[in-house]
C-alpha cells in the first residue's frame, strides 16, 4: 500500500521525518528520514575542533596534535585546513583530520575549515590556547660535593611562568639510580620523580622572578652514592637565548667559522655544553664537547646559526655560526 503526505511552511534547518505502519493486530514498525531544507543548492559541511582543549597551555617547543572531525549532508570531504589567528598551519585530506604543529610562545586561536566536493566550506568555532616561553640554563659539570664523577652530571633548569623545572642527568655508567634534591639552607631532602634512564625531574611551582635557588642532587646507585656541587639558579633567566646577537664573551672561541665538518673550542679546559639554534631560536644540536677536540657538525645544512657555549665554570660564549 502506498501513502502519501505533504508538509509546507518549513523553515531552514534539518528534519527527522519517522513514518509509523500500524497492522490490524496492532503490531507496528518505523521507518525515517533525514531532508535538509535549504534556500541553496549545496549545504555547507560542518566541521568541529576535537583537540587541542579550548584554553589549553603548552609549553615553548612542545609538538601540539591538531585533531578535527568534519561531515557533510549531500556530498564528501575533500580537505580541511587548520588555521592560527586566521593564518593558515597546513591541511589533511584524509580523515581522521589531524597535524602536528609546534608554535612560538603566544596567544593563539584555532580554527578549521572544511571543504566539500560542491565548493561549500564551513569553519570551525574558535579554540584559545596558550604557549608559553620556556626560559631555561644548562650546565654539564663534573664537580661533587661529596664522592666523585667519572662522567659528570648535566643540570637544566627551566623557567615557565613562575614555573621552575629542574632536569637532573647522571652521566657516570650505573645501575639502579634513584636521585633526591638536597636543599642548601636550610638543608632538606626530597626524591626527584623519574623521567627516563638516570633522568630526574621537580617542578617548583610560584617562584618569584629574579629569586636565586640553590640545590645539588644525590645519586644514589648500587654500590654507593654522589652528590653534585650546590648549583643555582635565577628564577627568569634564559642561558641558552638566542635573541642576544652579540655575545656576552668574546666571539673567537671556537674555530674556523665559516665551519664545514668540523669545529674546536678554545676556551677553558674541561667539558662544557655547546648548544646550536636556528635563525628562529630552535634548538637543533646539543652536546657536551671537551676543550681542544674536534666536534662533529657536518649533519647541520648549510646557513647561518647561533652558537652557544656554557663551561663547568658557567661561563657564557655566545656568536653566531656559519655553515658552508
């Protein structure tokens, strides 16, 4: 049997139409459908930002995961494009929707924008987040204030707000480390939380800028223990900018520059950190380099580049690099 009814004065929108067949014996079943009513021929397709959380923080460098879902009514999906502050990231064809952005410190809104096979487009509602600039100190040293190191140890502090993030590494071969932060005055201990292979880490929350810290840390391992020299810190300081162009030391500690495959620090005896940034203040190259020894660099494209070099002693060499 066929049936037949007409609906009018329906406004823009999308409508639910459910259709009951109710027999003689009173037994029922259900059937529906979804139309679209629309004053153009194409209907937009809808998108929606799925990550990262409205007003969400990360921190400087951290990779942020841009995840979106999007639909559309009468046709398919061709791409959908992420965008920040209106400026477009980049774009993915291929649901799930996603791509992986690493921003600089700022405000950022985020947006999506879908695109559909008619040339419809629709955009996503705006998401806040928050990055902020990750100001941070290094130092590789061998000096203990009780036992010794073979190896050393490397000390990295970070400043993030009013944030500090203190990163301790053992360098020295052994087995079984667990590590606490020695407080100097008054004196106190505390167990650092584990974030890897005789790797340690605390996060000191509301410290107020330009305050100096002071803390060594206890390596305990099978067969006894060593405790680093008290080093410190001040809340706020940023060791390892790149945004100085002039060097807080003299420019000639390292040569030759222009460099090819190879460059030698002439500085202070010992092992010191030596740190490579791109023009935009990315760092891509760290290591520990021993005074008067060759330092391979020959993977680094060719450019200019900031260099920097903190020393066991904390001195800071800054210049600028280039590559051939």
């Amino acid at each position: 049997t066929a049936v037949q009814t007409t609906i009018g004065n329906l406004r823009e929108g999308m409508y639910k139409f459910i259709m009951t067949v109710t027999n003689t014996e009173q037994r029922s079943s259900t059937d529906d459908v979804f139309v679209m009513v629309t004053s153009t021929p194409n209907v937009a397709p809808n998108v929606s930002l799925t990550g990262p959380l409205a007003n969400a923080s990360f921190r400087q460098g951290e990779e942020i995961n841009l995840t979106a879902v999007a639909s559309d009514f009468d046709g398919s999906i061709l791409k959908v494009e992420f965008y920040k502050n209106n400026e477009l990231i980049g774009s993915d064809e291929t649901a799930p929707y996603s791509l992986t952005w690493k921003p600089a410190p700022g405000n950022y809104q985020l947006t999506a924008k879908a695109f559909d096979n008619d040339g419809g487009t629709g955009t996503s509602t705006a998401v806040p987040v928050t990055v902020s600039e990750v100001k941070s100190c290094t130092v590789n040293s061998k000096s203990a204030s009780q036992g010794s190191f073979s190896s050393g140890y490397i000390v990295t502090w970070e400043t993030v707000n009013t944030d500090v993030i203190i990163t301790w590494e053992l360098l020295d071969n052994k087995d079984g480390v667990v590590a606490y932060l020695w407080t100097q005055t008054p004196f106190s201990e505390r167990q650092l939380n584990s974030i890897g292979t005789k790797k340690f880490q605390i996060t000191l929350s509301n410290q107020t800028p330009g305050a100096t810290l002071t803390y060594a840390c206890k390596f305990a391992f099978a067969g006894g223990m060593s405790v680093t020299s008290y080093q410190s810190y001040k809340v706020g300081d940023n060791c390892n900018a790149t945004s100085v162009e002039t060097p807080q030391l003299r420019q000639d500690f390292f040569y030759p520059n222009p460099v090819r495959n190879e460059l030698t620090l002439h500085v202070e005896e010992g092992t010191h950190q030596l740190t490579v940034f791109n023009m935009a203040g990315m760092k891509i190259m760290e290591t520990s380099v021993e005074n008067g020894n060759p330092t391979d660099v020959s993977q680094l494209p060719g450019g200019i580049y900031y260099i920097s070099v903190v020393t066991e002693n904390k001195k800071i060499y800054r210049s600028k690099l280039i590559k051939k």
